[in-house]
C-alpha cells in the first residue's frame, strides 16, 4: 500500500495522544494495541524516506587549539 504523509501525520499524532483509533479521510482505523500502531508507523517512515529520530545522527566536531608553543 502507498502511504501518504497526511497518514503518517495522523498516525503520529494518534501515537502520542495515547488514541487506539486513526480517521484517515471517511476511513476509521481502530488498532489492537499501541506496538501494532507503532509497527505501522515505522512501516510508513521507511516507505515514505523519512528518518526516524533513532536514525537521526549527531555530529559532533572537534577543534583543535593550543597555545602555539
């Protein structure tokens, strides 16, 4: 299935409400539990390209100073 962004928006949205239930369009998901929505948003992040913040990398860049001598 081809997932949009305005899913995913919706998706994660209903994640951190702590809702069971997505309204996609006229569509209305109930999911089971709270891991099945979280399967599917990382389902939806990979087909969409869309980092996750795990995947996210830090960068982390080192100076070098001294005193000249």
């Amino acid at each position: 299935m081809a997932y949009t962004q305005t899913q995913l928006d919706a998706l994660e949205t209903a994640i951190a409400q702590g809702a069971l239930s997505v309204q996609f369009g006229e569509r209305k998901i109930t999911y089971h539990s709270l891991a099945e929505m979280e399967r599917l948003r990382n389902t939806m992040r990979s087909e969409l390209g869309v980092a996750t913040p795990a995947a996210a990398r830090a960068r982390i860049i080192n100076i070098p100073t001294g005193k000249g001598l």
